[in-house]
C-alpha cells in the first residue's frame, strides 16, 4: 500500500508540468461553456481499474465539470459485471478491462448509444455499435526478477519462455506466475486469446503446471509477488501496469514479447438505465477527447489511442518502441465466443487438465 | 384554345413520372428489403452451418467450442447484436448467450428444413435463423436444433443503401427525360415557330402559297392556309375589278354632267340651259341611284347575322312591291302581274333585303324589255323549297344569261340607262339567304330569274 501512494504522488507531480498548462488553457473556457446547463449531478462510476492510476483522469473531469460529483466505484471484473447486471438503481458509465464481458454486456443490451463529436470520431477498431468504446491501449507483457537474470537467459519470446520452464524446472518451482482464468475476467481473456493464437500454448499451461505456477487474479498481486521476491517470473501481466511499477522498482523487468504482444484496451460504455445520462455521455465524451487522453498518456500508464495525442503513454510510441508485433485484442463479436458458458468451461477444465498434469 | 401544349405536355409527364415514379419507388423498396435479407440471410446461414461444424461428441454429450468466426459472421459489418442457442433433442439447453423468444411453430418447422424468422425481442426486431443438425457421435447421435440471431439495424441500412441508388436513377432518368422532352418539344415546335415567322413577315399583298417545310401533320394546316389565301387573292382581284368598274361607271355620268354644264356654260340662250339643266338633272340622277346600288352592294359584302333575320311573309313582300312597281313610271308600258300560291308562304329572312332582291329583279325586267312586255312574279314551293322568281317574255339573244350576274353586265345592252349592278346585287342577297339564282331563257323567248331558297328558308343560315 506505501508503494501505490508513492506511486499515485509521483504520478501527479511529474505530469504537472504540461496538463497543467493545458489546465489552466481550458478551464475558464469550459466553465463558460458550462455554465448554464450546470445542475448538480452525481455521476455513478462502476470501474475495474484502480482508482489511484485512474485519479489525474477523474480529477481533471471533476475539475471541469464542478456541477458534476463522482461517485468512482473500484472493483474488479468480475464485480463489476455482477455490478452492471444487477444494482438498482444502474451505474451510469461501466469501464473495464474485461472485453468480452464488456462486450457480451453490450450485445445483451445494457448499453446505450453514445453520439457526441468525440464518439462520433472515434476509430472504428476501438469501438462497437458506437455503444462500446475502447479507450486504452494496453500492451500485455512478461515481468521478470534480477534474480531470473542472473540465474538464467530471461525469455524474450513465448518459445523462449517455453524452453525455459522446461530446461529450469528445478529453479522455477513455485517461481511463476500467470494470471488466473478461473478468477479474472482478464485472466480468462488473455489465456483463450492465446490458446486461439496457437495451439502450443497448451504446452506453455502444461510447463507452467510443472512448476506448480501460482494463478493470481490481478497484476498488482503479481508485482508485488515479483517485488518481494514470492515470484521470479510473471507472465501474461498488464504491461501498463509493470511498465509504471518497473521504474520504482529495479528489481523487476519488463519484457514485451518479441514474437507477438497481445494489447488490452479498458472499455466504457454508458447503462441503458442509467441515471444520469447527460453527465454519463460527458464522461465518456471527456475519456476519448484529446484533453482526457492526453492525461492518460501524460499521467497514467494507460497509453493513448488517439495518433494526435503526445506523451509517454501512447499507442503510436508503444509501436515505435516495440515494432509490429502488437496484437490488439479486436473489440467485436468475436469476443463473445470467449465467454460463451459451454466454451469457457471446456477451457477452465481443459487448463485445470494442463495445470495438474504430472509428467 | 388557350391551353399551351408545352404545359399540358409537362403536365403529362409529371403525372406519368409521378405514377412511375411511385410504382418504381415502392418496386424499388421491396426489392431492396429482399435483397438485403437475402444477402444477410446468407450470413445467418453461414454462422448456423460454422456452429453445427464445431459440434462434437466426445463422450455422448455434445461440446462445442463456440467459433468466434462464426460470431463474427453473425454481427455482419454493421456489428448487429448476436444471439445463439443450441437446444438438444430433449429440449435441453445445450450453450447459449441468451434466451431466444423461439415458438413451438418454429420447433417444429425446423425438423422439416431450416427456417427463418422476424421476432421480436427486448424491444428490438430480431432475425431468426434455425437449422437441425445431426451430427455423427460414437454413442449417440441426437439431433441439436441451432438458432441464430442478430439485429435488423445492417438490413435496414443495407435496404436504404439499395433504394437510394435506385432513387438516384429514378431522378437521373426523369431529370434526362425532362430535358429530352424539352428539347422535342422545341424539335417539334419549330415548323410551327417558322410558320408563324413567315406569316409575319408577309407582305400585305402577297397571296402567294405558303413556302414553309412542314412535318406531314401540319401539311393540312398549311394547304387550308394556301387556299384561304388564293381565295382571298380572287375576292381581293373581285373587289379591285369592281372598284375599277364602279369608278368607269361613276365617271360615264359624271363626264357627261362636266360635258352639259360645259356646253351651257358656252352659251347664252336660256333654252339651251334648260336643256342642259334637264339633262344634268337626269345624269345626276342615274349617278344617285347607282351610287346607293354601289353602296348596297358594299353593304351586303358584310356577313349577315341571325339577329337580322326574321320571319317574312315572302307573298307579301311580292304583292307590296308589285303594287310599288306598278305605280311608278317605267311600268307604264309593261304588263306586270303576280303569281303567288293561296296561301302566305313565310321564310327566315332579312327584310330589306329581300325587298331590294324582288325591286332590283322586276327593275330590271322593266328596264331590258321593251314595251308590252307581260312581266310576272311568283313564288312556288315544291319538294326542294320555295323559289322566287321573276319572268318576261321578252327577246333575248343572249344563251348563258347566267353570267350576267357579275357586276357591270348589262345583257349586251351597254347603252341602257342600267347600271350594270342589279343582278350582282341580286346574287349577294340570295347568297346571304344561302339561296340559289338561276337565270334562264324561256320558250319561245324571254327570261326567267329564279331565286331558289333552301329547305326551310334561311333558318339554317348564320
């Protein structure tokens, strides 16, 4: 918990310098803009995406919109999901990183229809039925200890990882970490990704059985795991968060795959039911306008979609940085076979199966 | 006759765009809604079939690794929202990522064949699409019904695509039509544009036909031009004729008015003035009387109307000028006498006319016969209407009397004291009255001047 504040205050002072300005540039303009609709509002938030690396984007939306108050629920997928259907009365705007439970909520009807100047521009491969929109672009990535490093050749692949967990066992036993299927709607994604990708993923799931890898349901447990040194290897990691937690902590490295890199983008979209509907449509608004992207890819680890937004965090430096490589999840219906009930219980018995294999 | 062909042209058009127009238009959107069905019902199709493909039965339950192709073939490009539901043969839920409003109807026709449907669900319409597939298993093989589904919103988009290119075409070609018409209608009138253009720039005395290249529909128009033409040319030379006749007429009189006076003038002796003064007052008569024939007869060139008409006791009329004639001068030495049926014989006419008619006839008989001439006028009426006529019994040498109906004839007599117009005055009265002249010698001599009114009198003449 120290870390995360120390991390949060970083963030807040080192992306000062240029939101700032933009900040000042903005604000009278947008009061003047506001003025009169002003009402009070409370704007009900259900997001899987913690608060404190989400904090500078709700800030500045506050800061904007004082008529508007932020009810910011964090939760997990999983919660989320219940969240979005079930609660009476419904949150306004639903954000998550789990893209086929997004998507699955969308297609059965929660969402509603967003059309402002920013939705209506938004890219196509980022969005669907102008009902879903993704507004992050998150590499997925492996995450390794110094530790690893010296012991032995860090993979940079996933054939790398392979070969290593085979040729290591001994040293790796209870050393690995991946994210959970079972218990993380990300988990699940990421892992019936890569199954769809190649078949010798299955080997990976058997070779990380081997060495009795734990199943973490969130990056953060994984990270903190690598830092206090529970974990030398964690794998399928959300680069966003490992890139950030990487520069406090030397310890811990941050590898992108070289063969392919699969991209997670968090997804929002607006409740059918919402209450709040107007301030509902701002807030997603505000999420893919220069100025809320420009704060994510200045202040947050989320990286930037928009091509004209610059800063750390963006899409287009990640490409630069890593090659063609990436592998954005696409945000359409395919993702629903991901959470379809008969699917996915093959794929959890199938990986349950691979985990317990004894050689 | 006011009514332009252009507009009632375009107003043809109009209506007939207008009706075709929305004939094509309602054809248009039809077929649009078929072919964007067809067209996605071959995606429900092809996502229903990829489905059945992935089921399996490995261990006498069906497994099913859900094909995100097959998904994805199902949002179509316009990402529609997509449902499934795959049911076995006891009616269990096999996967599925929703509830499908699917009816027994539906469950039942789908064992036969694969079938299609519009429903409706959570507010929206939905397009169904279920198929039976049996599928080969080791321990079992029980049919599995798969139901397919997806949101109408692509169709729809797809439908309107369709009908706005039709519409398109539509105005293109009634846009092109318009303009066709325009131009064939200017095509079309141009022949008339240059008729009337060299009507316009006639000269007032050109009777020549018209020289004008017409299309055969107007050749008509044109000939009946043509021929109004030459007759107004004939009328016109008539009239000029009769202008030159009338003033060599007028100037006999008048010459020998200058000659007398001239002459008494050059004397001193009052007898000679007295003669010269009767002689001035005779002339000066003449030249009155045929001044008011003159005048008569310019008269009669107007079109009579039927307000002028009248019902005329004709046997009256007869008897009152008989009796008129009979008083005066020249018939002193005629033998005048009237035959008329017993009773009144009446006819559409006009009054004064007819009356000048009988006047100028027995005037005329008065004046070309000699004396003891016995002169009679009549009227008899037989199958073909009532006739006028006057008759005399004396010499005529002439065989075709009939020409002397033109003006300035004087039967041969050209030194009569006639003016020559009594006859063309006759014929123009007849011709008002629609009426027939005759004239004809008789045996064994004289001459017979026979009115020969129509059926009915003038009552069908305007």
């Amino acid at each position: 918990m120290i870390r995360r504040k120390t991390l949060a205050g970083q963030k807040a002072g080192s992306g000062s310098g240029l939101s700032g300005c933009v900040r000042r540039a903005l604000l009278p303009l947008l009061l003047a803009g506001l003025g009169s609709a002003a009402h009070a509002e409370t704007l009900i938030i259900e997001g899987a995406l913690d608060r404190d690396v989400f904090e500078p984007v709700l800030a500045l939306f506050q800061q904007n919109n004082p008529d508007i108050t932020l009810d910011y629920r964090d939760r997990s997928t999983l919660m989320v999901d219940t969240f979005a259907r079930t609660a009476k009365p419904a949150p306004d705007v639903v954000i998550s990183s789990a893209m086929p439970w997004q998507l699955a909520l969308s297609n059965e009807g929660f969402s509603q229809r967003v059309d402002t100047e920013e939705s209506r521009q938004w890219p196509a491969w980022a969005k669907w039925r102008e009902e879903l929109f993704g507004f992050t672009f998150e590499p997925i990535v492996m995450a390794y200890r110094l530790d690893l490093a010296a012991a032995m050749q860090p993979p940079s692949t996933h054939q790398d990882l392979l070969d290593l967990l085979l040729n290591h066992r001994e040293e790796l036993q209870d050393r690995v970490v991946t994210y959970s299927p079972l218990n993380s709607g990300i988990g699940d994604m990421l892992s019936q990704q890569d199954a769809r990708y190649t078949p010798k993923m299955w080997d990976l799931v058997e070779a990380m059985g081997q060495v009795d890898a734990y199943e973490a349901g969130s990056s953060r447990e994984m990270l903190e795991g690598l830092s206090s040194g529970k974990y030398w290897l964690a794998y399928n990691i959300l680069g966003s968060y490992a890139m950030v937690w990487a520069l406090h902590h030397p310890e811990v490295v941050v590898q992108v795959p070289n063969d392919y890199s699969l991209v997670m983008m968090r997804t929002a979209f607006v409740h059918r039911e919402a209450q709040h509907p107007e301030a509902a449509f701002r807030f997603v608004d505000f999420l893919l306008s220069r100025q809320g992207q420009t704060v994510m890819a200045g202040e947050t680890p989320l990286f930037s979609v928009r091509p004209d937004v610059v800063g750390p965090y963006t899409a287009q430096r990640l490409r630069d940085e890593v090659g063609d490589h990436l592998y954005p999840i696409p945000l359409n219906a395919a993702l629903l076979a991901l959470v379809d009930p008969l699917r996915r219980a093959a794929f959890l018995k199938r990986w349950q199966e691979a985990m317990a294999r004894e050689e | 006759m006011a009514q332009s062909l252009k507009r009632s042209l375009a107003l043809w058009w109009c209506v007939i765009m207008f009706c075709l127009g929305g004939l094509l238009l309602i054809e248009a959107w039809a077929s649009a809604k078929r072919s964007a069905d067809q067209a996605l019902d071959g995606q429900l199709e092809a996502a229903s079939l990829d489905i059945a493909e992935a089921i399996q039965w490995p261990d006498g339950s069906p497994m099913l690794e859900m094909p995100a192709s097959a998904l994805q073939i199902l949002a179509t490009r316009w990402q529609e929202r997509v449902f499934y539901q795959l049911i076995g043969s006891q009616g269990e839920l096999i996967t599925s990522n929703t509830q499908l409003p699917i009816s027994t109807r539906l469950h039942q026709q789908i064992r036969l064949a694969p079938v299609f449907a519009n429903v409706e669900f959570q507010g929206s319409s939905l397009r169904l699409h279920g198929r039976q597939v049996t599928s080969a298993g080791w321990e079992t093989q029980e049919p599995v019904e798969v139901w397919v589904a997806h949101t109408t919103e692509g169709r729809e988009a797809l439908a309107q695509t369709l009908v706005g290119g039709t519409l398109t075409r539509l105005a293109m070609t009634m846009l092109i039509t318009g303009l066709i018409l325009v131009f064939v209608m200017r095509a079309w009138l141009m022949p008339i544009r240059r008729l009337r253009q060299v009507l316009r720039g006639r000269k007032l005395d050109d009777y020549s036909a018209l020289r004008v290249d017409v299309p055969a529909e107007l050749r008509e128009l044109t000939d009946t031009l043509d021929h109004l033409l030459e007759r107004q040319d004939q009328h016109r030379e008539a009239l000029l004729r009769f202008i030159a006749d009338a003033s060599h007429q007028l100037r006999t009189p008048l010459a020998g008015l200058q000659n007398s006076s001239e002459l008494a003038l050059g004397s001193t002796d009052p007898e000679r003035w007295r003669q010269a003064l009767e002689t001035i007052y005779q002339a000066s008569g003449r030249t009155s009387r045929l001044a008011a024939q003159l005048l008569n007869l310019a008269r009669l060139r107007h079109q009579v109307s039927q307000a002028d008409l009248q019902n005329i006791n004709l046997s009256a009329l007869v008897r009152d000028s008989l009796m008129e004639w009979a008083d005066r001068q020249q018939a002193r030495g005629h033998d005048l006498g009237a035959e008329l049926p017993e009773e009144d014989i009446w006819l559409q006419g006009e009054a004064w006319s007819l009356h000048e008619l009988i006047g100028n006839l027995i005037d005329n008989a008065l004046r070309y016969t000699p004396e003891n001439t016995v002169i009679t006028a009549g009227i008899s009426r037989d199958a073909e209407g009532v006739s006028l006529w006057v008759e005399d019994n004396g010499p005529c040498s002439e065989t075709d009397p009939q020409r002397w109906i033109a003006p300035f004839e004087r039967a041969g007599l050209q030194g009569t004291e006639g003016s020559g117009l009594g006859l063309a005055i006759v014929a123009s009265i007849a011709e008002r009255h629609g009426a027939e002249l005759k004239l004809s010698t008789r045996v064994p001599q004289g001459l017979r001047v026979c009115v020969q009114f129509p059926q009915g009198g003038a009552d069908d003449q305007a």
